[in-house]
C-alpha cells in the first residue's frame, strides 16, 4: 500500500514543500540573528507560512490519493475497514517524511546560529508576545518547537483521515470542494477578525490541527479542540467500520418545467463570473479611490453612493451604471434569445404564454437574487477585515433597495422587449433615465437607491427610505401586472 501511495503521490510535493520551508526559513532570518531556538519557533508560529504553503501543498497531495483503490485491490484486505486503516497507515508515513523533509529545511535555514539561549527578555522583537505566550506553557524553547512541531505532525495525520473519509463517502468532486471549504476556512480565520468572536471562535478548523498557537491564545481553546477532534476521528472510524456502504451523493436537482430549464441556461459559469468579477472590480474601486474606510458607516455610503440629483458627477454617474445595468446585460441577452423567433426555445414552449413568462420573471428574479447576495458580501466583507462594527440598519437599507431598483429596471426592460422585441431600446431607455439625474428631481426611479438622495445624515438626501422602496415596489408591481394583462400578448409575436 505504501508503494502504490508514492507511485501516485510522486517526489514533486516533498521537494516543494522543502523548497518552500527553507525559503520562509531564509527570509526569517534575513530579519535579525536570533539563537536557532528563537529562529525555528519563529517559523513554527508564522500562520502565514502554514496556511499559504504548507497546507495548499499538504492537501494536493492527500487528494491525489483520497479515491478508492479498484475492487482487486480491496478484496486482498477482507474488508473495507482494513483496507482504510492500511490506506491511510501508508499516507501517514508519507505525512512523516513530508514532516521530517520539513524539519531538516528549517534546521538548514538555521545553519550558523548559536544553538544555545534561554526565553529571551523584553527585547524578544516582533515575536516577543509570541515567546511570552509559550513560555507559559513550556519550560524551554526546544520543549516548545517539540510541542509545535509535533501538533504539526498531529495534524498532518488528521487531516490525511479527514481527506480520504471524504473520498471515500463522497463523488470525488463534491469531496474536493469540501476540502477546498475547509481551507478556506482556515484562511478566514486569520484574515477576519470576525472569527476570533463567537460562535466562529468556538470552532475547530484544520488551523487548530497544525498550528499549536492557535490553541494557546485562550485558555479554553485546546481542551476544546482536542474534545471536538476525538468526537470527530470517533465517528470517521465509525463510519469506515459500520457503514462504509454508504455514500454522500449530492446532486443539483433544479426541479421540473421551463423554469428549471431557464436556470440552467442563464447561471452558466461564463455569467456567473461576469457578475462575480463585476461586483469585485466596483468594490476594489471603491477601496482604491478612496483609501481604507473609517467605518462600516462610511464604507457603505462609499460603495451605495450612487448619484444624486440636480448635478452631473461623471464618476458617480458611472458606477452607478455599472452597479445597475452591467448585471442586467446576461438577463437582456437570455431575455431576447427567449422570445426570438429563431430561438432554440421555441421546442420548449407551453400552450399558455402567460407560463411561459412566469418562467421568465422567475428566472430574472433568482438573477436578481444572487446579484444582491454577492453584493451583501461586498457591502460586509470589508468591514469585517479591519474588525468594524456592522451597521446592520444601514446594510440592509443599502442592500434591499438596490434588489428593488435592479428589478425594477429589469421589469422595465422585459416591458421595452414586449413592446419593441429589441432589449437593446430598453437598455438605452435605463440610460436616458439614468441621466436625467441632471434635473433637480429626487423621486426618479431609476438610481433611486442611491444613498446620496436618501435623506441620511451622512448623504443629506431627501428620499425617505422607506417611501423609497414603497415607490420601488409599486412601479415594479404596476409592471409586472402590465406584463401579464398586455405584454403577454406582445412578448412572442416580434
């Protein structure tokens, strides 16, 4: 089994990851001469170092052998629960070399030092409330690399039976994405402050399987690992032993009917990363024009900014067409490719058109929806990596009314489309009602979720949020009610 192991695996990884120790442990020591003690404990405490290249490395190569062997090769073991433990016996002595390889590159970074010295005084550096916290629980520094390094090795063996559990109860697709969940999660936890709050703070992650200082920062926080690590390895082993028969398949069903069809049309990959990257790069801006925020007050009003009226700011004017209309773009597209008459929809269509356009308004909507998901993140994430309070009243304002002015203005397109078969003349209507901002009017529809014409104290508007998002609704309510007693009629005849 361990032969058949490091076919797969190859000596590409363990070259890598010595490659890589011997490169953060150079780069340390770049910094100052410290004892070799101080110098390993150093690198064994850079969560940047652990979580950026030892795990990404150490998990390619769990994944690389995660999927069962052919039935031949099983059947040799009596039963699966043998075959398991023997499997993952092989990768843990991998795990070990890899771990040794590791060890001997960072001793060799440390080559030259002086070996001997004690917990160093108040001048420990950058490192010194590191030091501080372990000389609390160790009595000298090699004691304290024995104890990182070897909840090191603990944790690669840990997480080699987590990955091949998942290869083996899940599709290997669905078994990768889970362990790419798992890595992120340990990413979180050392870019958001948020997840040292509850309840993150009270979870465990593979961070706390190979980062021993990340079960020292409280008190509480090891006993609480090693609880929840022995119920999880308990019922690993008791599902190889007791039902190794049964498999995690988890599929994607979007139901039945013309709806489910138009889903599956319009949330390819290729639109999906359109909307991704475009809420992305208008909130990449928004940091870059302006520079860090000062809160989560001011990052909000930065990014819902939008336009006012009365006044013609270009910039403005700008982003906000790229926050309201660019998203609408794959909606126009799907919408003309529905109702053209040399569409591939046509095989599909119902007796009854007003189905048909159920199907579409629901599909706009679930659109329309993952729009104003992503853009929650854009208006929480931010806040949350510079450890600011969210302003939940403000988001939600924020948030809601540019879901109700996004529909708005892809009703308004479905009805331009009805009337005219061109969703190319309801793009250009948005515009020319985008840029009647110029005229001192508040209550114009289009951009009405800018927060500069809400009458908040940071903006000075003088929209009422909620009459905002009363007009909203009733002009999308109007259309839609148009859509199914007039439009209807219009929609397939162009």
């Amino acid at each position: 089994m361990l032969r058949r192991i490091w076919m797969k695996v190859g000596p590409g990884k363990f070259f890598l990851l010595f490659g890589l120790s011997l490169l953060f442990g150079l780069s340390e020591r770049a910094g100052a001469q410290s004892p070799l003690p101080m110098h390993l404990l150093a690198i064994l405490n850079d969560q940047y170092y652990f979580v950026f290249a030892v795990l990404p490395v150490f998990l390619f190569l769990c994944t690389s052998v995660m999927e069962d062997d052919t039935l031949l090769v099983l059947v040799r073991y009596g039963t699966y629960g043998r075959y398991f433990f023997h499997k993952w016996r092989a990768l843990s002595v991998l795990a070990a070399l890899l771990w040794l390889g590791q060890m001997a590159a960072l001793l060799l970074s440390g080559l030259g030092l002086p070996i001997a010295g004690g917990w160093p005084g108040a001048s420990g550096g950058q490192w010194q409330e590191v030091f501080t916290l372990l000389r609390g629980y160790f009595p000298s520094p090699w004691a304290a690399i024995l104890g990182c390094a070897g909840q090191m090795l603990l944790g690669y063996w840990l997480i080699a039976l987590t990955t091949l559990c998942l290869g083996h109860f899940c599709s290997r697709s669905m078994a990768i994405k889970l362990v790419m969940a798992l890595y992120l999660f340990a990413v979180l936890w050392i870019k958001l402050p948020v997840m040292s709050r509850p309840p993150f703070v009270y979870l465990t992650g593979l961070n706390h399987w190979v980062f021993l200082l990340h079960n020292l920062a409280y008190p509480w926080r090891l006993p609480l690992t090693a609880a929840t690590t022995a119920v999880f390895t308990a019922g690993m082993f008791w599902l190889v032993v007791r039902k190794w028969r049964w498999r995690l398949l988890i599929t994607w069903r979007g139901g039945h009917g013309l709806a489910s069809y138009y889903r599956h049309v319009l949330f390819t990959v290729k639109n999906v990363l359109i909307l991704a990257g475009l809420i992305l790069l208008v909130t990449a801006w928004t940091w870059v024009a302006g520079g860090a925020p000062e809160d989560c007050t001011d990052w909000l009003v930065r990014l819902f900014a939008g336009h006012g009226t009365g006044y013609f700011y270009p910039m403005g004017l700008l982003m906000l067409l790229a926050m309201e209309l660019l998203p609408l773009w794959p909606l126009g597209v799907f919408c003309t490719q529905v109702v053209g008459e040399r569409s591939v929809f046509l095989t599909v269509r119902l007796r009854r058109r007003r189905q048909l356009l159920g199907a579409l308004l629901c599909t706009g909507l679930c659109w329309i929806l993952l729009y104003g998901f992503l853009l929650l993140l854009a208006a929480v994430i931010p806040p949350l990596m510079l450890d600011f309070s969210l302003d939940a009243g403000l988001i939600i304002t924020a948030v809601g009314l540019k879901l109700l002015d996004v529909a708005f203005q892809f009703l308004l397109l479905l009805s331009v489309l009805c009337v005219t078969g061109q969703a190319t003349v309801g793009f250009v209507a948005l515009v020319l009602l985008h840029f009647l901002c110029v005229l001192p009017i508040s209550w114009l529809p289009a951009g009405l979720s800018s927060l500069a014409r809400l009458n908040l104290a940071q903006t000075g508007g003088t929209v009422p949020g909620m009459a905002a998002a009363a007009l909203l609704a009733a002009l999308s309510l109007a259309l839609i009610l148009w859509l199914y007693s007039r439009g209807v009629r219009r929609l397939f005849n162009h």
